[in-house]
C-alpha cells in the first residue's frame, strides 16, 4: 500500500508539473503498450543517438545478474548508425525515475514507476508532450532502433519479452543422444522450413508452421532447442515462464518474430503456460491460426504432460504440424552417455552395468549418476573407483522415487534454457 501511495504522489506532482494550459498532453501506458514501444529500449537509446537532446535524467536501472554478480557494469555508447556491440550490453533489463528531452524541436517528459496491483508489480509510464506529431515520431525512431539493432536476431541468443535475454551455450548437434533417425528429421524439418518460401507463396499457404517436443522432462527436448538456437541462422524469441506470463507477452512475441523474420518462438511447459489464469486459449488459439498473418515464423512448444493440453491445440495440423515425442533414453543412449560424461574414469564393466542398471532414468539423471560419482570421489581424496559410481546409481535412484511423490519433478529431472543459458 505504501508503494502504491509513493506511485500516486509521484503522477500526480507529475501532472501539476505539465498543466494542460501550457499545451501538455499527458499520457499514461501501460506495461503491455509501454512493451509494444519498446520503451524499455528508450534511455539507451537517446545516449547512443541524441545525447544532447537529454536534459535531465533521474534513472534507476535493473541490472540483470550477469551485471550484479558475473561482470562488472561496462558503460556503452557505438555511433549512430553503428551495430550495437553485444560485448558491451549491459545495461539493465528495464528502468526507473524520470527522463526529460526534446524530440523534433518539443519536449518530451516520461516518469517510469511501478505500481503494486494486488499480488504483482506493474510498470507505468506517464507521458507527457506539447506535440502529438513530436511523439508519433519518437516512437517509430525508437521501434526500428530495438527492432534492427538491439533485437536482431544473434547466433546464439534468445530475445526473452518478459525478461533478460538469454546467450545459450553452443551445443553441438552430437551431443543429442535421441532414438535413430530422430534429430535429422527434427534437424532437416526446420531448415526445410526456412527455405521453403518461395513454396508456400506458389502454394498460397501461410509461411508459418508449429512443431510440439513432447515427454518426460530432462530428455532431451530442451537440449535440441539449444542445438537449434546454436545452429539455425534465425531470430529466437521466447516467453520466460518463470514469471507471470500473459497474453500480451505471447502476443508481443509472435509479433516480435513476424517482425524479425525467418525466426522462431519458443514457448517451454505449454502445458503450464496455458493452465495461468492470465492466459486465454481462446487468445492463443486464435494468435497461432488466426486471420493475422505471419510470414517466415516457426513456433516450438513443449510439453512434459501433452495430455493436459487442450485437443484444439493438438488435433489441429495448423496449430502444431508436427508432433515429436521425446522418449525415455533405451539402454544404447545411456551407454553413451555415460561413456561420454565418465572420460575413462570408470571401468567398462562398471559403465555398462550402470547403464543396464539405470532402466527409466531420463538422460539429465543418467549425467547425474557419473556427475555425483566424481565428486564423492573428490571429497574423498581425488581417487575414482567403480564403487563410487555404484554408489551414485543407488543414490540416484532413492532421489528419484522420493522426486516421484512430489509435485517437482519435472523441475527436478530438467532445467529450461531460459534458467540455465
């Protein structure tokens, strides 16, 4: 309550300091359309191009965690007209406080607040302009700024809507230990559709399409979304579930990538997405087959519980084309994995006697085993043996039936992209 009176006496100072008598047209945006302005962008934006223009300037910014805790704050500024240089984006994931300027010959007032709306935080932005024409103008500047410098797409990198954007750690196509034939189908699917254009216009089809990973979590569903962030020449966009995720953040993402063309949406744990009382299926139905067109867009969903998803999301081929399932790893993939992450610090015997052993484990325990393996063996001197890693298997597999009676398993088998990077 006390930050919701702190909000109202800032609005209305604000409003007594650009009375309508002195030609001020005020404006108050919500996060939702402040987001479609990419006024999140603006600051930056202004430091880069119009520092002069800027008069006053009382910020406070939100700093993502590679900022707080990983690199130190490297002040940025290219060129007009320059490519915005990744190396120095750090500049915070939003922003506070007041920022006056002038724009087109007008002055232009914006204070950014948050305001407590029951059980979440909302941003506002009250905006105030002597001209219409000054502001339209503004927002057009500031859209191709975010849209062909800071949003572009990156190898790499996935532009989160409702958060910092994520650099996903490369991750080669071998790395995927998925049954026969499974990651070139799913390989070859999505570069097809890239370069089928030209196809779909001489067919008088939408260039558009969805594909649905399905299955147990930690088998490798989100570890080929990597791949294909790493290997697919595309802008990435995604919604970070983590957070309170509502329509206009899938909206703003679909429309992000239309925008930003060939690109991909990722939408993690649509089951979970859809059953948020702030998400109508009605709304997303309509958004991912709809009367709005959308050209050179690839939309990836997963899913640990299909079951829980509504039919019309499943049984319709316009809505999600194809459907691949993610099965629990057979004894070969196992095999290799555990070859793979051991190194020859286990005998032969012992790796295979695990990876019969380890029967309806997902692939993340299956890392898990060798992983808690070699650090008892650490805490035990440096000296890796076998016992060790049957130990591990033993453990393993009392974590995962005590995971079974919770709720958290799937959080527990599986990490997203959007968490891990």
């Amino acid at each position: 309550m006390r930050e919701t009176l702190l909000e109202n006496e800032q609005a209305q100072a604000f409003l007594l300091a650009h009375p309508y008598q002195k030609g001020w047209k005020v404006y108050r945006y919500t996060e939702a359309i402040a987001a479609q302005l990419f006024l999140c962008f603006l600051p930056d934006y202004l430091r880069d191009h119009c520092p002069q223009a800027i008069s006053r300037r009382e910020l406070i910014r939100h700093l993502s965690d590679d900022e707080l805790f990983d690199a130190p704050f490297v002040a940025h500024a290219t060129p007009a007209g320059n490519p915005w240089d990744v190396k120095l984006d750090l500049n915070g994931s939003g922003w506070r406080g007041l920022l006056e300027f002038e724009w087109a010959d007008f002055p232009i007032h914006i204070l950014a607040s948050s305001l407590s709306a029951r059980y979440s935080w909302t941003d506002v932005f009250t905006v105030a302009t002597q001209s219409n024409r000054a502001l339209r103008s503004l927002h057009q500047s500031l859209a191709h700024y975010a849209r062909n410098v800071r949003m572009k797409g990156r190898p790499g990198r996935i532009t989160v809507i409702n958060g910092d954007d994520v650099d996903v750690r490369s991750a080669p196509w071998d790395d995927l230990l998925l049954p026969p034939g499974m990651v070139e189908d799913i390989r070859t699917s999505v570069e097809g559709f890239f370069r089928s254009e030209q196809t779909y216009q001489q067919l008088g089809l939408p260039h558009r399409r969805g594909f649905l990973f399905t299955g147990p979590p930690g088998c490798g569903k989100t570890a080929t979304i990597r791949a294909l962030t790493t290997h697919t020449s595309a802008t990435f966009v995604t919604v970070d579930g983590r957070y309170d995720v509502e329509d206009y953040h899938v909206e703003r993402a679909l429309n992000l990538a239309n925008q930003q063309s060939p690109a991909v949406v990722i939408l993690e744990d649509l089951d979970k997405l859809i059953s948020s009382n702030r998400i109508s299926l009605a709304h997303l139905l309509n958004l991912l087959d709809g009367l709005r067109e959308f050209k050179g867009v690839l939309v990836i969903a997963t899913s640990n519980e299909p079951q829980k998803l509504d039919p019309a999301l499943l049984h319709r081929p316009s809505r999600f084309d194809r459907i691949w399932r993610f099965p629990l790893p057979r004894y070969e993939q196992r095999l290799e994995l555990l070859v793979k992450v051991a190194r020859g610090q286990f005998s032969m015997a012992a790796v295979q006697e695990v990876a019969r052993q380890s029967e309806g484990f997902s692939m993340a325990y299956v890392q898990e085993i060798v992983v808690n393996a070699l650090l008892r063996s650490v805490d035990r001197g440096g000296q890796t043996d076998d016992d060790a890693l049957t130990t591990s298997l033993a453990t393993m597999e009392a974590q995962r039936k005590s995971a079974a009676k919770s709720d958290d398993v799937a959080a527990r088998e599986s990490v997203g992209f959007a968490c891990s990077g």
